[in-house]
C-alpha cells in the first residue's frame, strides 16, 4: 500500500484521550483542574449591529460559515425572519473563540446566512403564514413600522471562551463534543459536516478539494464543479443528499482512512474520526503525496470501469446498478491502489476486470459489497476479495 510520510508511523501515536479507570479521587482531581469545562459568556445584539459586526475585518471567521452546504429554502428562511418581527424567541447561536476576540461559529450559521442575507434584499419573503401580507417583500420593501421593529429585534449568541482547553489536542475533542449536542437550527448535523468545520488545516481542505474532481463527479451523478458552486451552490446539487450532506467528502476520507483498514475500530465513522485527528500531523510533502496518490486512483478507475464506475452488478437485472453503491466504491478504490504497480495490465485486460468483478458479485454473499454488512471483518473481507479479483486478472 502507497502511504505518505507521516502516515507510515501515524498510528503509533496516542491521540492524547486517558481512558484508564479513575478512581473518586482522581476525578475530583480533574474536576477542581477544570478539565473538559466550559467558559462562556452570552451576548445580545440588535439585528443591524450584528451585520454590521459581520463586515469587521477578524471579528469573525467566515470560511466555516459560509463552506458548509446551506440546506435552507427561501421558504424556511422566511419563517426566520416572520419568527424575528413577531418576536418569538430564536435560539442563540454557538461561537468559538479561535483567537482572542475573534471567533468562528460552530452553529447557527443558518440564522446568521439568512439575517444577513434578507438585510442585504438577497430574497423575499415567501410562504408567510402569519404575515402574509408581506409575502414578496424584501427588507428594503417592508413598511417603515415593520422594519423599524425588526431592527429592534435581537440575535442571541453564546461564546465558547479559549479559557476552556490547555492544549489543541482539548480543542479538538471538546469542540467535536459540542457539536455532537448541537442541534438547535432544526437540521442535524451530519458526520463530515461536524469534521468539515471542527479540523481546519489542509488535509481537510484537500479531501473538499478532491471531492470536485471531474471523475468523482461522472461517477457519483453531480454537475460540474464551478468556482461560483464554493459560495452559492445550485438548487440541483443541493437536492443531492451526496452532495448537501458532504458525502462527495466523506467518500475521499473513507478512500484515505481504508488503507489503513488493520486499525479499523468502533465502527466506520469513529475510525474516519480518528483518521482525521492524526490528520492535523500531516506535512507538507504528505499533502502533495496524498492528493497525487487520489488523482491517480480515481483516474485510473474510470478508465477501467468507465460509466459503471462504483456501480455493482445487478444480478436481478442483469445489468450493472444505475446508481453508485458507496460500500463498493470503497472497495473498487481501495482495490485498485493494492494493484497500482500492475496499472497497464488492468487496463490492457479491463474487459476482463469487469467479467471478474460480475463473476465476484454473484459468488459474494447477500450484502457482502452493499455496506449491510459492516463489521471489521466484513469491511476487510470485501476490500481483500476485490483486491484479490485484481491481482488475479493483472497477473504476476
């Protein structure tokens, strides 16, 4: 297997989390140590002040805010701002102190988008209930008594302290703890999504930038990526689930943790966690390494299976699946990097790569490369089984 640098000795380091049984004592000890406590402090702001906090340069950190993938419709955004003028209680967005005074947010980014937006006569006002009268008006269209008293409106925001972690080792752990509880916007958050705004260093941004890759996108059914999709994403990609809840990136950090799949532990997305603390080690000659080794891979498997890659064989149908399958997937990537030095074979023989792979599908047990069966044992036996196809096909 094809590892760089640093992931050739990255799991024989600790990940820094105590695990031994404490005694009362010993707990208390922690305790009074104020180990894994929190320190806030809650502010209010008027809805003009806020935004016009939003545009000071450092006060907050945009990049997570505006990376994840918005979910909200016109609609539901509308509903925020009917809640806002008639003055129902809104719940308080989440901060992290980063830097001293300045901050990122860790939930809420939807209420924030959307003030900021409707302050800024983006969209109007759509599906009103309770207000239908101002249905179709944006913020500067609002009767003047209306928009007097949405400016008298608050935002309520709660700011994680730096006080609250020692070391960047807590930081990790305690901001992946707060995001696990954080469902206040009405949408859970996804597993890369969490990943996606907690891990801010460079291997994080290659996995999101390798998501776009022509390849992966033929393969999964998504558009073309274009620069204007990075702040405003298309209405068609945003019905994608694959894409709205980032599992284009979840899929490449699946690819890179799988070849490590001897440390695979706790289930898939524990061990995809664990991949991503080790991660924030990576150099960066480990990057370059990482990215050049996922282009290779993902090149190399569309020129084999053409348009039936990631799609099983359908043995109902008798014909290759029309959607992708992400189990298997996994296991065609993870194949093909164990044969990486017999690359020109495969290809020369790719007829016979897609022969033996039907031939291994209806010889696999029910659920084998469909991800039903997901055990340690089950993930390394398909991810072998596929392999072995390889070899076996390349030849010595």
């Amino acid at each position: 297997m094809h590892l760089s640098p640093y992931e050739q000795t990255m799991w024989g380091s600790s990940r820094g989390v105590k695990s031994e049984k404490l005694t009362h004592e010993e707990i208390n000890q922690k305790y009074r140590e104020r180990e894994l406590r929190i320190v806030t402090e809650t502010n209010r702001e008027q809805l003009p002040n806020f935004i016009a906090a939003l545009s000071r340069t450092g006060w907050l950190e945009l990049q997570p805010f505006y990376q994840r993938r918005i979910r909200w419709d016109v609609p539901r955004k509308s509903r925020l701002i009917e809640s806002f003028i008639m003055n129902v209680p809104v719940p308080p967005c989440f901060l992290y102190e980063s830097e001293f005074a300045k901050y990122e947010v860790m939930d809420g980014q939807q209420r924030i988008s959307t003030v900021a937006e409707f302050y800024q006569n983006e969209f109007a006002l759509k599906g009103l209930q309770q207000w239908p009268e101002l249905n179709d008006m944006r913020y500067s269209d609002l009767p003047s008594e209306v928009r007097r008293g949405l400016d008298r409106r608050s935002i309520s925001y709660v700011v994680l302290l730096k006080e609250s972690t020692k070391t960047k080792n807590d930081e990790l752990l305690l901001r992946q703890q707060i995001f696990e509880r954080l469902n206040t916007g009405g949408v859970e958050l996804e597993n890369q999504e969490i990943r996606h705004c907690i891990y801010h260093n460079e291997f994080e941004r290659t996995i999101v930038r390798l998501s776009k890759h022509t390849a992966m996108r033929e393969a999964w059914g998504l558009e073309k990526w274009t620069e204007e999709e990075d702040t405003k994403p298309s209405m068609r990609l945003l019905k994608s689930s694959h894409f709205s809840k980032m599992q284009d990136v979840e899929f490449v950090l699946r690819f890179f943790a799988l070849r490590h799949v001897e440390h695979y532990r706790s289930g898939m997305q524990s061990f995809l966690d664990e991949y991503m603390v080790r991660s924030r080690n990576f150099t960066e000659e480990d990057i370059v390494f990482l990215e050049t080794h996922f282009r290779v891979i993902i090149e190399l498997a569309r020129e084999i299976f053409g348009a039936n890659l990631f799609r099983p064989w359908d043995a109902k149908k008798s014909k290759w699946a029309s959607a992708p399958q992400i189990a298997y997937a996994d296991a065609t990537m993870i194949a093909i990097g164990r044969n990486l030095n017999k690359a020109d074979a495969l290809v020369q023989r790719k007829a016979d790569v897609l022969e033996a792979v039907r031939k291994m599908l209806i010889d696999s047990p029910s659920g084998s490369f469909t991800g039903k069966k997901n055990t340690r044992l089950d993930v390394i036996n398909r991810l072998d089984k596929f392999s072995e196809a390889l070899a076996i096909i390349a030849g010595p």
